[in-house]
C-alpha cells in the first residue's frame, strides 16, 4: 500500500489530545497520592506499612504515565510548529515553560522540601517560613526540581530539537514508513530503539538514570517526545494506529501481565540485574508494553475523544498550573494524614479529596483570576478589553 509522503498542516484542533493531556493529569495526581503507600523505592514522605493496591496501581501506570506526557508534548509541538516560527516557538515556550519553571523551583517546591526533610528528621518543626525558605535556597545548588523536572526536560527537549522540525526533517517518518507494508513494522520501529536505551543503559549514569524522572532515563523520554512529533507529522500513521487499537490495548494488558508476574524484581532492582539477559528480557517486554498502551491510548481517544464541551475547555487550561501546584498540596496534607493509624483505605481518599479540592481552590480563587500569577503559572495573560468609544 503507498504511503503518502507528505504531512498535511492541521486544519482544525484535535481534541481527543485535550482529552488526553486532562486525563493524563488526573491519573499523575491519583499515582502520586499512592506514592505513599507503594511497596517501590523512597519517596519524599511513606507509610510506615506498605499496601498492596497501591503497589499495583504504581507499577500498572508507571510504565505509560509520564511517557504519554510527553508524546502528547511532541505531538503538540508538531501543530505549534505548523503555524508558527521557530522564533515565535521559541519564545512561546519560554514564557509558557521556562518561567514556570523558575517560578516553581523558587516557591511552589519550597513546603514539599520541608516536609520532607521533616519526615527524614533533618529538620526540626521550630522554623518560621522564611528560614525555611532560605534553607532551601541553599540546597538548590543540587538541583532539585521535585516534580518539575518534567518542565525542565520538555523544554530543553522543545528547544534543541526546533532545528530538526523546522528543517528538513518533516517527513522523516513519512519516509521511514512508506518501506513498510504493516503497521506492526512500525511499532518494531518505536520499540526496538526504547528496548535498547533501557537495556544498555546503566541507571547509575546520567543518561539511563531514572530516579528523579518517574522511572524513565532522558535518552528514553526524548523518544517519546520525538516520535510524538514524527506520528502527527504524517496523518497516515495515526489512521494505523487508530486501526491498530484495540490490538495495542490487549496487548498492552498481556504484556502488562507478564511484567508483574515474570519480570517485577528486574524492574524494582535494576542494579543488581544490569547486564543479564533476564534484564534485557525484561527491558524489553517493558518497552512493548509501553508503546502499546500509548498507541492503544492515541487510538481510542481519536476514536471517542474528538469533540469538544466547556468542561474540556476548563480543564485543558487548568492542567499546567494544576501539575505544578499538585505535588506541593499532596504533600502538605500527607504529612499531617500518613502518620495516622487510620488504614489506607481511609487515608487515601481523604489525602487524594482534599488535596483535590485545595488545588481547585488556589486555581480558581488566584491563580486563573490573576494576571501576574496567570503568567507565573504559563497560562495566557488575558488582555483587557478596550473601552467602547462613543459614536459621534
């Protein structure tokens, strides 16, 4: 079957990815009010028992989470790119990206820091905010970004590979995939070079590491960000994967499987399995199941998602300055929640609640209703309306 070579521009929004971006919020926001109780690596503040559920719900959403994040991103700066220049890009990003990103490193993190170093006992409760405040200025040498290192990683990732897609480089999927027949040569195409990266890739170096970056190294979100920009830049390869979907989801389940009964400890301690072929093994299967759940999430949400209501218009706005305050708020109230003897059952939903609810509050009271801090949080700065003039 010929394939068509060239990338036709966007004539109209995709809203099935507004979807996608919103609910892809709503499912970080639930995993990291189970980072509290999962049986995985240290968090900023635990449980002192672990929970099972909570261990399942990380480890079946840590594979796709954050990776369709990204792809949504890369797919986004296709269409941004489309009818912009770099320059306007550019800039674009670095208002709407980078100055977030700033702002949050120097005040929305700042309690997540001192709860943390309370719980770990490196601090005592006897400090008022500004001492805390300049505590943490002395720790951002070390760079760290707690959850806003997702902001630093895209857009570093808009930044660099601008060259690329405003080059000639628009139809390089288009190319690519004209020398295959079947889709499935194409996930081979997605998978194999993830497969890779994962499986040679030490997580003690700075390329494969993946413990400040939700489980994925920066050589394996880069991909995802990339091929999120190459799959809309041929409209042909979206109508595979629309095809495909169903496929990819079931897929996606059996893989899902077969990592939680076969490989889990390869993934829970990668050092001490790095190198063998189980880990490789493992590596592998996981990146599959990471590419079919995303190809199996593009398509069904084109396929039942593009269409718009004032709900979605809502909510899309609100997803950046909702990720950028969430963690902060989640572990304010975990804080004083966890420690309880109250079972995790009651624990999680009065954290996940009012979190939820506190978050909704600082949106919609300042931060949609301010210009500065509309600005601050990479929202657009509503221009005011002229004032009418009076007709002679």
């Amino acid at each position: 079957m010929a394939v068509s070579t060239t990338a036709s521009p966007p004539s109209a929004r995709v809203y099935y990815l507004d979807w996608l971006r919103v609910l892809a919020m709503i499912g970080v926001f639930l995993f990291h009010n189970a980072r509290f109780y999962d049986a995985f690596s240290d968090w900023h503040i635990k449980n002192a028992t672990t929970n099972f559920g909570a261990t399942i719900f990380v480890a079946f959403m840590s594979p796709w989470m954050m990776p369709l994040f990204f792809l949504i991103a890369g797919a986004g700066t296709y269409y941004a790119l489309s009818n912009r220049g770099a320059g306007q890009f550019i800039r674009e990003r670095t208002l709407r990206i980078l100055i977030p990103l700033i702002f949050g490193m120097l005040v929305i993190v700042v309690p997540q820091a001192y709860y943390q170093a309370l719980f770990r006992g490196e601090l005592t409760s006897g400090y008022n905010l500004f001492q805390i405040y300049g505590l943490y200025l002395t720790t951002l040498p070390e760079f760290n970004m707690f959850h806003l290192w997702f902001l630093m990683y895209l857009f570093v990732f808009s930044i660099v590979t601008v060259p690329i897609f405003v080059g000639g480089a628009r139809n390089v999927v288009s190319r690519v995939a004209a020398a295959f027949d079947r889709p499935w040569a194409l996930v081979l195409l997605l998978v194999l070079p993830l497969a890779a990266a994962d499986a040679f890739l030490s997580q003690d170096g700075f390329w494969g590491s993946r413990m400040l970056s939700g489980g994925w190294s920066i050589v394996a979100y880069v991909q995802f960000f990339v091929f999120g920009y190459l799959i809309f830049a041929n409209e042909r390869i979206m109508i595979w994967i629309k095809k495909i979907s169903w496929c990819a989801l079931v897929a996606a389940l059996v893989t899902a499987g077969i990592l939680l009964a076969v490989f889990l400890d390869q993934l829970v301690d990668p050092s001490k399995w790095f190198g063998s072929p189980i880990y490789v093994a493992a590596q592998s299967v996981q990146a599959m199941n990471t590419w079919c759940f995303l190809l199996a999430i593009l398509g069904l949400g084109s396929r039942f998602l593009n269409r718009s209501n004032s709900f979605m218009t809502y909510a899309n706005e609100a997803v950046l300055p909702f990720y950028i305050l969430h963690q902060t708020v989640i572990i304010s109230i975990g804080y004083y929640v966890v420690p309880t003897g109250l079972p995790v059952i009651v624990k999680y939903p009065i954290v996940a609640l009012s979190s939820f609810a506190a978050i909704m509050l600082i949106y919609e009271v300042l931060v949609r209703r301010l210009g500065f801090l509309r600005f601050l949080f990479g929202m657009r700065v509503k221009r005011r309306a002229e004032p009418a003039r009076a007709v002679a």
